[in-house]
C-alpha cells in the first residue's frame, strides 16, 4: 500500500503541474502593494455619536459620524466616511481630498475633507464635504469639533462651499464631547 502511495504521488503532482497555469492577481489592499505606496504625511481619523449633544438632544439622536483620510507624500488621497441618521440610513463617501491646516490661536490641527458620495443612490457621484478639529486627547482639553456633512456643496443658495479641499471657507461647527478626531 505504502508502495502505491509513493508511486502514485509523483503522477498526482506531475498532472496538476500540467494544468493551464494561474497568474496570480495583485490586490489592492495586499501588504506589499501599501509598502510600495508613499509614505502617509496626514491621517485624519474621527469617530462618535454624531453632533446631538452640542445641540441639546442626546448622544447618538442622530446616528453617528466617522471617517478616515490619508494623505500621502506623493499627494495622494484615500479614505472612507459614514454620517448614519438615526434610522440606520445615511451617507457614505469616499475621501478624495484633505487639507490639514495649525488650529491657529493655539496648538493642535484641523481639516477639511472631501469626497464622492456613493450612498444613499440618490446622491451617488455627488461632491460632499465636511470638517474636523482636534483639540487634543486629555480629559481636560475642550471637545473635539465636526461640523455637518454638506452633499453638493456648490449647488446650496445663500451658502458659499467649495468641492474641494483646498479653498473652503468656515463651515457650521460643533463639539463633540463623547467623540474622538485626531488628526497626525
């Protein structure tokens, strides 16, 4: 028995090795593919329960927020962000742009972000923006800020907004005390 094993091994591998061939296929997200990539320069991160409480109402009244946004050396842009309402609907954009800007009047950063909406349908291909503030990590620093999520923000009457990220102008802030943004 162990004789026929042996024998019928060097067959076994002899007919697969005779079958068509397989390239194998890069992946985007594979290991090798991000070392190649260019170094990240900015990683702007945010996370929480949407802006509720800095409007009175509780955390999570309206779903919540989070995004990531790299920039990379070479000027490159990736990125996801959700803004989810409170009935599990909502809004999901790929990042395309970020600008990170010093807060100004005292250490830490912000950042405007852009990007292309692909949910719900209805908004699908449209430009959406938004806003970020890192006001630090301690307990003792005040709350982070977002502002809204604005879906084509060209095409709003008595509001001026730019598609993209570099020439935005203040946008309707709040702070978000249950929420996190960081921005490196």
């Amino acid at each position: 028995m162990r004789h026929t094993v042996l024998t019928l091994l060097p067959l076994l591998l002899a007919g697969a090795c005779a079958d068509e061939s397989v390239s194998p296929v890069a992946q985007a997200d594979a290991p090798l593919a991000q070392v190649q990539q260019s170094p990240i320069v900015h990683r702007v991160t945010a996370g929480g329960p949407d802006m509720c409480v800095a409007l009175g109402f509780h955390p999570g009244c309206d779903g919540n927020y989070s995004l990531i946004a790299l920039e990379r050396e070479d000027g490159s842009v990736t990125g996801q962000w959700s803004d989810q309402d409170g009935s599990g609907q909502g809004i999901h954009a790929i990042v395309d742009c970020v600008k990170v800007v010093p807060i100004g009047f005292r250490p830490g950063l912000q950042a405007w972000i852009g990007g292309v909406v692909t949910r719900p349908v209805s908004a699908a291909g449209l430009r959406i923006i938004t806003f970020v503030r890192d006001n630090g990590t301690s307990a003792n620093d005040i709350p982070d800020v977002i502002s809204r999520s604005v879906i084509d923000p060209e095409n709003r009457p008595n509001e001026w907004y730019s598609a993209n990220c570099q020439d935005m102008s203040p946008m309707g802030r709040a702070q978000v005390p249950q929420g996190q943004v960081t921005i490196e």
